[in-house]
C-alpha cells in the first residue's frame, strides 16, 4: 500500500509539475498549443529543417525584442529600433565599402550609432521631458531618414567576413539563432544580476519611489534606452547579414513585432514586470505564427488576420492566468488545491488551445492560397498593396487551376528579411518550384541559393536575382518602358517645358530601373527641365499630397512622370482640373484604374507591362522547370505606351 501511494504520488506530483508550469506561464502554454496545431496541420513542420527555419526567422525580432524588454520593464517604450537596426548596418555596410574603413572598426561603428541613438532617446526622455512615445517616434524617423540619406535610398553589399553571421556552422546550425541565444542569456543576466536589471523593476513598478530611495532615475533611463539602442544595432547586422546587403528600407514595423514579442511572453506595459524567457516565447510565436501559416499555403491577406487573433488569445491566455493565480493569493489558504480550481485553470487552457487551433484550422482549410493539385509551386510577391502585383497573383492563380497544379502565392509586404524567410519555408516544404518578385535583387540571393542547394528552380518574375541561379527571368522591361515614357511625355509637350518626377520606394530595383530609363530618355530633350524629384512609395496617397506640395512651390509646371499608375492617379488628383489639359501626366504599370484614367483624359498615358500576363507566363515557365523541360533564360512580356488613342485595346 505504501509503495502504490508513493507511485501514485509521485505521478499525480509530475503532471502537477507540467500543468503548473503551463498555467503559470501563459506564452510558454500557446507556444505549445500553437506548436502541437502546427504540426498536426501540416507534415512538413515538425522537421529538424524547418524547426531551424522557425529559429531563424525568430532572431532578428528576439534580439530586437530583448532591448526593447528593458524599457518595458521600466514602464518606458521605444518605437525606433527597427530604424535603429536598419541605420546601425547601413552604417557598417559604407564605411566598410565606400569609406575604406576597415570591418572591425565598421563594426564598432555600428554599434555605437545604435548606443548613440538610444542615448539621444533616454536624454530626450529624462531631460527633455519628452514622452517616451513622443522622443522614440521622432528618432523613428531620423534613424530612417539618415539610413536613406547616407545609402542614397540605394542597398549596400555587406562585408564577406559579416556576412557570415547570417550563415550556418557545419552546414546545418544557423548563426543567426546562437546570436539570439546569446543575446538572450544576456538580457537574464542583466536583468536579474545587476544593478541596473533591478533598477528597472523599481523605476517600472513605481519611478517616484524609486527616485525617493536613492536611484538616480534620469541617468538610469539613458543607460536603459542606451541598451535598447545597442540590441537594435546587432539586430540590424544579423538581419543585413541574412541578406548579404544594407538595405535602407529594411525592419519596418519590426518594432510593432517587438513589442508584441515582450508583451506576449507576460510583460507589462505598465512596467515591472517582463523576464528574457517570455521574450523569446513572444518571438517564438510569432516566427511559428508566420512559418506554419505559410506551410499550410493560407492566403496572405488571412495571415495578418490570423496572427492579430491568435496574439490576442496569448495575452488574453495569460491574464486569465494572472487572474487564477491573484483570485488564489487571497483565498484563505486554498490556492493550488482549492476544489475546482485546477479543474477551472485547464478548462480555460483547454479553450484558448481549442480557439487557437479552430481559428488556424478553418482559416487554413477555407482560405488557403493554393489551386489543390499535386505540383506545388510557391510564389512570394514583394507586396500585395499594389495593384500591379494583384493582377500577377490573379494571373498567376487562373494559370494555375487552369493547370491543375497547387500554387500557394505570399505577400512579402515590401520586406526583404520576411521575403527571405517565405524563400526558406518553401524550401523546406518541398515544392516544385519557387517564382519569386523580388523586394531586393540582392538580398533575395541567399533565399533563391538555398532553394538552388535543395534543386529546386526558382522563376524571377518581373525583377531579377543577382548572384544565384534563376530557371529563367519572365519580366518586361522596366528601363526601356522608363524611355519610352520619356518620348510619350516629351512629344506631347511639344519638346519642352517644365516637370516633376515622383518616384517610387527608395532602394527597389523598379523605382531605379525606371528612373533611369525616364533620365536616359528625357537626353534627347534639352529643353525639358526636371523642377523636382520627390519619393512617393508608389501609393496614391502619397503621390496626392507630395503633388499638392509640389505644386506650391512650382505652379508652373507643364508634365508629371510618375513611376507607377497609383501615384500617377494621385497627382492628378492634387491637379484637379489642370490635370490633361494644362499639365500631362504620364504614368506607369497600365493598371485598371490608370486605364481608366487614360480613357477620361485625365493621364495622358501609362507604359503597361500587362502584370496578368506576367504571372500567367512565370506559371508556365515554374511548371516546365519542376518537370525539367527546357526554359528560356529570358521571357519578355512586352510593354506599350498606352493613350487616348488606343487604350481600348488594353482594356
């Protein structure tokens, strides 16, 4: 009898164990909620490749997210460190090149820009009284500006010997995880060993208490966001490293990631709460969120849906077990064992688990962006906010039913860091081929050579891929369509005047190719000034009111060349009535609207690059490749100016 109450307890003492441990950390409980959906979702998760994948794509954001768990614990926020990250590697990246600087040194460089720009933060804060919101936004904007600024808008190759933090040792352990890991014993040390960790619980849990006890809260502060400021700066050189190149634009909205990271492994925004190992739960969630999603081929506008409802459960998971666990406290002594308790804790656990699995289950299963046949073919387009890029995946997705074959299309939202990681899920799922638009054609080189390694072709549709082999290019031309936007606009001038340039998001190859055919076409007339270059992001929004201003300062303009149709319909809008008839716009992409536009007098004309077309021959040519038939290197879709004229063709 003795010996059975001694089994028994000891069994009945393991599972307390693993349920205490589950309920008294609620990130830790979705992650395994999230990794056990995963895997019975999809067969291709649960692989030593695909596991190393998730640890990857998690780095950048963890390390982020480390620094930022400083300030959350002392009740402060940092909404710069994405910016930070990108200028801290644009930094290294050009004095590494084109200021002859040597590595070492570049690197130390780099790191102080990220302690440099943390310190003006944590000055700002503590002597001048800015908000934390209010200081950090603002150093948001002058990190991206001078990331902008001193690249020209333009990526930097990164340094062969840095480079290599973006790689493996012995061919399988990626560095980019040893370097989170690392930073993440760190920030436990840090917080937990020294007397600034202990700092920041006290100013976080009560800053005029802490003021009243000796601490000297303003200095404290700048070392605190000085900190921040640092692990943004080794986020950046990870994240370049990952994409051999500096890029300008890199680690936008990171910071809203790194955020959610903290608060989702159980910190507080209100301060003195927040630990490393929740930290790099929240990362881990996030990475599996985006990793598994893209396995189970759901479409790309449901994954943002999905990850805002699924990090809502997290948290919400874990205030319900911080409310179990008080409502515990100061019942007289019955906590753990009181009756019904456990019970009532597991149930609640058991609904998070089952609301996560049934929200990612019915997503995947009615909203997955595959075709259902037996060829799987991955598709990562470098954004889904442009028209342009809608018609390819349109295009590309009726080729695909029409063939019969599984065709799962990703929106890299204009991110070269998250298009690398949808290059390396592809890769590891097994598909039969990859087409990929490039955010960047050289920072999707390491993505397309890993996809090289694996023999699986890869198409590039509409840019190219530097230093990797591509099956074959499918694009139209995006230089000779800027020339012959040049001649469109030039003829209907007359052969002078005066005029503006919007151009598109600083650093892509469109905007330059583009701009550069503009230049090489408006040589031929002299007479035809350009009165100012403005950037638009290639948004229509954007394009309104850089025109609008524009137009103050140059009331006499006479013609527009604008990069793409949506910023082109933009200005016109800021024109009004001047538009098609005192001044002639000129526009890019022949999309529906910009058609439309032409066809109403409105623009004058738009270079089409037929994008349907495009995505319907880059399936094509991904399926000749998976079943090794022969491709040509090169597929040109043809481009046209369009106009008044014959705009009925295009339409």
């Amino acid at each position: 009898m003795a010996t059975e109450t001694l089994k028994s307890g000891t069994g009945a003492g393991g599972t307390s164990v693993i349920r205490r441990v589950l309920l008294d950390n609620g990130a830790l409980s979705a992650l395994v909620v999230l990794v056990v959906a995963m895997s019975l979702l999809s067969g291709d998760f649960l692989t030593t490749q695909n596991l190393l994948n998730v640890g990857v794509q998690a780095a950048v954001t963890a390390i982020l997210a480390f620094g930022v768990t400083f300030v959350i614990v002392s009740a402060g926020i940092d909404l710069s460190v994405g910016s930070v990250a990108a200028l801290s590697a644009t930094v290294l990246a050009w004095s590494a090149t084109s200021a002859g600087v040597p590595v070492v040194l570049a690197v130390v460089l780099a790191i102080v820009t990220g302690i440099a720009c943390g310190f003006v933060n944590g000055a700002l804060i503590s002597y001048g009284k800015l908000p934390p919101f209010i200081a950090t936004l603002a150093m948001l904007s002058i990190a991206r500006g001078l990331s902008l600024v001193i690249s020209q808008g333009s990526p930097i190759a990164f340094p062969d010997s840095v480079s290599r933090l973006g790689d493996t040792l012995g061919g399988w352990l990626p560095v980019p995880v040893l370097v989170m890991i690392a930073m993440g014993l760190i920030t436990a040390l840090i917080l937990g060993r020294t007397f600034i960790g202990r700092s920041m619980y006290a100013i976080g849990g009560n800053e005029e208490a802490a003021r009243l006890s000796g601490l000297r809260v303003k200095r404290q502060k700048i070392v605190i966001y000085a900190l921040s400021g640092l692990f943004a700066a080794v986020a950046g050189i990870v994240l370049a490293s990952r994409l051999v190149s500096a890029q300008p634009q890199a680690a936008q909205g990171y910071e809203l990631d790194a955020i959610a990271a903290v608060v989702i492994g159980g910190a507080s925004l209100a301060g003195g709460v927040g630990k490393a190992s929740g930290t790099l739960i929240g990362a881990l969630i996030l990475a599996v969120l985006r990793n598994g999603l893209n396995l189970l081929s759901v479409s790309a506008f449901w994954q943002q849906v999905v990850i805002g409802v699924v990090i809502a459960l997290a948290v919400l998971l874990d205030t319900l077990r911080r409310k179990a666990g008080s409502g515990a406290a100061s019942s007289a002594g019955a906590a753990p064992g009181a009756p019904g308790s456990g019970r009532r804790n597991a149930l609640k656990l058991g609904g998070a688990a089952l609301c996560a699995a049934l929200v990612i289950g019915a997503v995947s299963f009615f909203n997955s962006g595959s075709s259902g046949g037996t060829t799987k073919v991955g598709m990562s387009l470098s954004t889904l906010n442009n028209p342009f890029f809608v018609q390819m995946k349109e295009g590309a997705q009726a080729e695909a039913e029409k063939a019969g074959i599984d065709l799962t299309v990703t929106d890299a939202q204009n991110d070269a860091s998250q298009q690398a990681n949808q290059l390396q899920n592809f890769t590891s799922s097994g598909v039969s081929s990859i087409i990929v638009n490039p955010v960047d054609s050289d920072a999707v080189g390491p993505g397309v050579r890993s996809a090289n390694k694996a023999d699986i072709p890869v198409i590039a549709a509409d840019r190219g891929v530097n230093k990797a082999d591509t099956a074959t290019l499918v694009a139209s031309d995006n230089v000779a369509g800027g020339k012959l936007a040049a001649d469109a606009l030039a003829d209907k001038l007359g052969g002078k005047g005066s005029i503006v340039i919007l151009q598109g998001t600083a650093g892509t190859s469109a905007s330059r190719e583009r701009g550069a055919g503009f230049a090489e076409g408006l040589k031929a007339y002299p007479d035809i000034k350009v009165v100012a270059k403005q950037p638009a992001d290639f948004d229509r929004t954007k394009g309104l009111d850089v025109m609008t201003n524009l137009i103050q300062s140059h009331p006499g303009v006479t013609g527009v060349f604008a990069e793409n149709d949506e910023m082109a319909l933009g200005a016109a809008k800021a024109l009004g009535s001047k538009a098609g008839k005192s001044v002639s716009v000129v526009g890019f992409d022949g999309t529906p609207d910009g058609l439309k536009a032409v066809e109403a007098g409105t623009l004058y004309a738009s270079v089409a690059q037929q994008p349907a077309e495009l995505g319907k021959i880059a399936v094509q040519n991904a399926v000749k490749a998976a079943k090794d038939e022969k491709v040509e290197s090169t597929v040109k879709v043809p481009v046209k100016v369009v106009t008044r004229e014959n705009v009925a063709d295009f339409s």
